[in-house]
C-alpha cells in the first residue's frame, strides 16, 4: 500500500475526542440542523419561535455538560434573534418579549447545563466508587487465597515434620549398622519399608491439601460431619506441635444422644448443601483463630502450656445443621468484638495476622451458603457458631 509520510501527522490532527464532539461540535451543529428544520416549517404554519430550541439545549446539556448548554443556547439565541424575530435580519427587535425571551432562553440554557454537569459529575462518581469497591473486593479475594495459601503451606510443614525425621532417623541407623559390620538385608528392607511408607505418607498429604485448598466448583450437598473429620485432621498435626487438644461431639437429631457408631446415619444427620471446600477453609480459619487465641492466653500466663483446647459440637437444631468452635483462649474483648468481621480488622502482630480470616469466613457462609456465622464469648473463651440450612437425604430415617 502506497503510505504517504504527511499522512499519520494529518490523520493525527483529524482525531476528535469523544468528549469534543459531546461538548463543543455537536452544541454547533445541532442548532444549525435546527435553523434548517423549523426554516421549513416557519413557512408554512410559524410555530413558537422557540419550538426546536427548547429541546435541544436540554439535549444537548444532557450530552455536553455545562459547555454542550451554553455554547448550544447562545448559539440558538443568535439563530433565533436573527432568522425567527421580527423583524427578521435585524439586530433591533420591536417587542420587549423578545428581549425578555431570549434572556429567559438563555438562562435557562445555563441552568439545565449546571444541573446536568452536576449528574454527570455524580454518575462519574458513582461509577468511579463502584469500580474501586470492585477493585477491593478483587484485593481481599486475592489475600485471603494467599493467606490460604500459608495455612496449607504450614500445615503441611507439620505434617511433614515427623516423616521426615522418620526418614532421617533410617538413614542414619543404616550408615551407623553399615559401620558397625551389622547391616543385614532383613535390616535394610525393614528401614527401607519405613522410609517408604513415610514417603507414601507425605506425597498423599500433599495430594489431600491440593484437593482441600481449591476451590469447589459448585454447590453439591455434602456431609458437615465428614468435612468436620477431613478439616481437623488438616490441624491436627499443628495443634499437636502447640499441645492444644482439638476434641469434637456429635449430638445425633433424634435422640440428643452422643453417636460415634453408625457414619452413614451422621452423615445423613449432617448434610448441608454448599462449597465444600470453601466450608472447610472457614473450619480451618476457626481453628487458626482458636489456636492463635490460646497461645496468647498462654503468653498472658492465663493458662499453662498443654491446657488449650478446642472442642467443636455438632448438632442438629430444626432443620438446620449447627457446628460450635469453642475454645479457652480468653475469649474476644467486649469492646472489639462488633468489628471482628470486618476486612482486615485483627488484633494480631504485622505478619501473624491480616484480619480477612472472618471476613471471608462470614461471606462464605452467609452470602454463598446462606447460613450464619455468630461470634459469642463464654467463661474461658470464644465460640463460634455456624448454623446451616439442612438438605434432606432421601433415606433418611431408615
Ligand atoms: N477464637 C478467638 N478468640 C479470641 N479472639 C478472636 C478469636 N477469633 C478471632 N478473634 C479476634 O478477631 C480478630 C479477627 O480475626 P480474623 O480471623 O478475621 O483475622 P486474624 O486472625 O487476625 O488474621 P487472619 O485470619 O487473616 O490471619 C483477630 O485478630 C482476633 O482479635
Ligand atoms: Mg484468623
């Protein structure tokens, strides 16, 4: 194609604004299409002077702002005064009404414009505050991944702990039975097998963590119960590093007696319908809490190393599946305890704690799973109590 070096420059020159055609050529044209239009009609049966003019200048404030009303009024007035006022073509006018009209036309003009620039304005604003908030919640969503991210991450390290020093523990018997002239093949196969079944151990710890950490594609029913089981087992290994006793209780619906026995007809107790996973990331932000909260009970010398606990009721109340996380951390101040849910509210050190732990826990129970989350304080510690709407089991009853 034949490319002309003056043509970008002069392509460039030619490029309008959106915001100049709204607010300065359209104010011009438009009242001469105007002139045009009414010319025409003016012949045949003399409208009000001002027939197309009103509509326009609201128009094209609507457009244009306050600039698009007063370039397009006056410009209308002129128009007016020159082709439509008797007598026509003259400067001089022979009524007052004229004078008194086109003032009028005008300042009016000049309100619709400030009016109109006011909403603009506003619906920028509106806009603006609506993409920020966006913007926000994009933030949050992204931090309370990453915070999941470190729970996974540090719960693995515990899991991981003992394996490996499983491991460690076999290769060194191995070199030290190798020095000492005892090293069998019965005693090599023995350590082997462990290390083996430690590794077996881990790989599956990663592979569990995996499926828990993402996200559930959509709702399905599931067992509050088994996801309970699934989530504490995530923590037990951290809660046993920090000798803090996680125990749960079952309240079977029918009889309001403790049941460990038969898993179906739990699980049937327990259903609920919702995310999953997301659930058992807000058992697991319940736990961290429970477990922040006692080690600072600790540090405050209110409780003796070895004597946090958690314990967890499940129960069913109506149709509703309610979980309780009940610790003895001392529980949450009187004066806090109404902000808690609040994005990046925490009490915790820079680095221990970013405040979206219950925030995210809140909106992922109350406006995914339409369930509530309450926070209570009792004697020794918090709890939290998380009630759900129940999904019916076919079978149930059987
Ligand atoms: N079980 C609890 N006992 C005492 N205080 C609690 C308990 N759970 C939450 N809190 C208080 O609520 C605050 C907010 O908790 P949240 O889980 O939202 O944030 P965080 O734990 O500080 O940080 P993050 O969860 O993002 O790591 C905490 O900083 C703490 O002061
Ligand atoms: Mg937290």
């Amino acid at each position: 194609m034949l490319r002309f070096p003056f043509m970008d420059k002069d392509f460039a020159l030619l490029k309008i604004s959106n915001t100049q055609i709204k607010e300065l050529i359209l104010p011009i044209v438009i009242p001469f299409i105007a002139l045009m239009v009414q010319y025409h009609f003016w012949i045949g049966f003399k409208p009000f002077v001002w027939f197309l003019f009103y509509p326009i200048v609201f128009f094209m404030a609507w457009l244009g702002g306050l600039r698009g009303a007063i370039i397009s009024s006056v410009l209308s007035a002129v128009i007016v005064w020159w082709f439509f006022m008797p007598p026509v073509f003259s400067l001089y006018k022979e009524s007052f009404s004229a004078y008194f009209s086109t003032i009028t036309f005008i300042a009016l003009g000049y309100i619709f414009g400030v009016a109109m620039e006011q909403l603009i304005k506003a619906n920028q604003k509106v806009a603006e505050q609506l993409e920020a908030n966006r913007q926000k919640e994009q933030l949050v969503i992204q931090q309370s991944k990453m915070a999941a991210m470190g729970e996974m991450i540090g719960a693995i390290a515990h899991q991981w702990r003992q394996p490996l020093s499983i491991i460690g523990g076999s290769l060194i018997n191995i070199e030290e039975s190798y020095d000492e002239n005892e090293l069998t093949k019965e005693y090599l196969k023995k350590q082997i097998d462990s290390a083996e079944k430690n590794l077996l151990f881990m790989s599956k710890t990663i592979d569990d963590f995996r499926n828990f950490f993402s996200p559930s594609k959509s709702k399905t029913d599931f067992s509050v119960y088994n996801n309970l089981l699934n989530s504490i087992s995530i923590m037990n290994a951290q809660m046993e590093s920090h000798q803090i006793s996680i125990t749960y209780d079952v309240k079977d619906s029918n009889a309001n007696t403790k049941t460990t026995e038969n898993e179906e007809i739990l699980d049937n107790h327990f259903m609920t319908n919702g995310f999953s996973n997301e659930f058992s990331q807000v058992l697991v932000n319940l736990f961290a809490n429970a477990k922040d909260a006692i080690e600072e009970n600790i540090q405050r010398g209110m409780l003796s190393k070895g004597e946090g606990a958690i314990l967890i009721t499940l129960f069913n109340e109506k149709n509703n599946v309610v979980i309780i996380v009940k610790d003895n951390g001392g529980g949450i101040s009187e004066k806090i305890i109404d902000r808690i849910f609040e994005p990046y509210f925490t009490t915790k050190e820079q680095g221990k704690g970013t405040g979206i732990g219950l925030y995210m826990s809140k909106m992922i129970i109350e406006e995914n799973m339409n369930g509530k989350l309450e926070v209570f304080n009792d004697s020794n510690g918090a709890f939290l109590k998380i009630t759900l709407a129940k999904a019916e089991v076919k079978d149930e009853g059987k």
